[in-house]
C-alpha cells in the first residue's frame, strides 16, 4: 500500500526537516540516519510571500498544498536540489549510486539510466502513466550486498515544461529560477503519494533501459547490450567521486550487468518504447537478489 504525502512540505520551518525525514523512510534505519530532521539543517527555504507556480494561490495538482509557512515557490525548489546534493553524498558512502531514474512494476525494478537529454524523463513520465510505481529519479540506490534497489521518491527534476496531463501524477511541482539549469525551464514536482513504494523495502532489478532519441526507422527498438559495453556506460553514470569508491562500484556494476540484461531503448516512438519495457517484464526477465 503507498504511503501518504506529507502536505506540508511547503512551510519554510519544516521543509528542511519532513523532507530528508520523507526520504529516510525508505531506507533502513541505520543508512537513513543522516537524513533525519536537522540532516538538512540551513537548508529551509526562505519564508516569504508564497505563490504557486505562475503566480497562482495555491490550488490543485502542480500548486502546493496551502500548509506551513507560506514561501516563494523558486526558494521550494532550490531548497529540494541542495538536500538532493546532500542525500547523494551521504548514500554514496554506503551504496552504488546510478544517475538514474527507477520505476516498478509487479514487484520488480527497472533501472532508467542515461546522461540529460537522452529522454530518461520522458520515458520515466510516460511509464508513470502507465500505472508504474515512482521508486526514484536521477539517482537509483543500489545495494552492493544484494543488488536490489532502495526506493527513494525524492522529486523529479524535470528539464522541460510540464503537460497538463503530466502535472496530474503530482502532488504539486514548483518551478527551478530562470537559469538554474541550462534548460530554459525546469520543475521541481512531487509525485502523487498513490504512485509511490511502500517503506522499508528493496526490489530485485529486472533490467537496466537506456533511453534513444535517434529517430531513424531502421534502427532497432531493442538491443541487448555486450556486458562491457553495459558496464562501460553504466559506470560513467557512477556517483562516485573517491577512486575507492570508484573501485567498489566498478565491482558492483560488473556483477549487475552478468545479474540482469542491459537495453539500448529508442524513444522516438514513444508508445512502442514503453510497450516494450512493459514486455520485458511480462516475459520474466531475471531479476537480481532473488
């Protein structure tokens, strides 16, 4: 069963602290501790006069709930990207960390990976429609010991504007400053508590997508990855910034990519693409750690 949103997320006064307690929830308790209230101390967004996205009182999906102090909808966001800052470096002590999202489906992950731009968010979007349970973006939390993936639904840093469509799976998004990111416009947005993971659980990975945008009809929708080629490209998508951790993870991926297979995924047709990671599940792909 999903668990509840926390809806005051919005209040400067205790962002700092529902949020990493949020995200520590997920984890067992001991790697969770560095996330618990005063983990993000410093980081609360400013108070101030509070405005939804575009300027409009809060109201509905893509606006924040109307609790807690009100705050500038930019500072929410801006507050979120630092405590995510934080939370990698903290985890990446402990875990594998991916730049990546991960999505869920009959108790099984899948691994979301590729570098900005590829379409990991589309797809990752597209997959949420498709009634897919939000275990985390931009980062997958795998387990050196098991090789099972820790959900941790932080939100999704989306580098493009939100459809209409898309701000209904949320439970409110807020948008980036103008430049924050090189997109021109960029989303802090909350996934609705429905799409999100129960506590305290990992998941075996069933496969690891990396998305294509190439729009050439002759090329595959599909294609397996050698294990060098998947542990070249899932290594440069490594978290690891000391060369110990480096050498951990290069071990770690080596053992995932003879665990679970590895995809080149073309997205230019969307619909077929998600069809596709839908089959690959349904066909009882291996998964890790069971």
């Amino acid at each position: 069963m999903a668990c509840d949103f926390p809806r005051d997320f919005s209040g400067a006064a205790t962002f700092s602290g529902s949020y990493p307690a949020f995200l520590a929830s997920f984890l067992p308790a001991a790697d969770g501790a560095g996330l618990a209230p005063g983990g993000g101390a410093g980081l609360a967004p400013d108070a101030g006069a509070g405005l939804a996205p575009g300027g409009v009182p809060p109201a509905g999906p893509g606006a924040p709930p109307p609790a807690g102090e009100p705050v500038p909808a930019e500072s929410v966001a801006v507050a979120e990207w630092r405590l995510f800052k934080a939370w990698t470096t903290h985890l990446r002590r402990r875990y594998t960390l991916i730049h990546g999202a991960v999505l869920g489906c009959a108790g099984r992950a899948v691994i979301v990976s590729g570098v900005t731009g590829s379409g990991k968010t589309t797809l990752t979007l597209r997959l949420l429609h498709d009634g897919w349970t939000y275990l985390s973006d931009d980062c997958a939390v795998l387990c050196p010991e098991t090789l099972r993936v820790w959900p941790t639904p932080g939100a999704m840093h989306v580098k493009a504007e939100l459809a209409s469509d898309d701000l209904a799976l949320m439970e409110w998004a807020v948008p980036y400053p103008e430049g924050f990111f090189a997109a021109p416009l960029a989303w802090c947005a909350f996934v609705r508590g429905e799409r999100l993971p129960p506590r305290g659980a990992s998941w075996p990975v069933a496969a690891v997508l990396f998305p294509d945008r190439r729009e050439e009809p002759s090329a595959p929708l599909l294609a397996r990855l050698t294990p060098g080629r998947a542990l070249a490209d899932l290594t440069f998508q490594s978290f690891a910034d000391t060369a110990e951790q480096l050498g951990r993870d290069f071990r770690v991926l080596a053992r995932l990519v003879r665990s679970v297979p590895v995809y080149r995924l073309r997205t230019a047709d969307l619909e077929a693409a998600v069809r596709c990671a839908g089959e690959l599940l349904a066909a009882g792909v291996p998964a890790s750690g069971v």
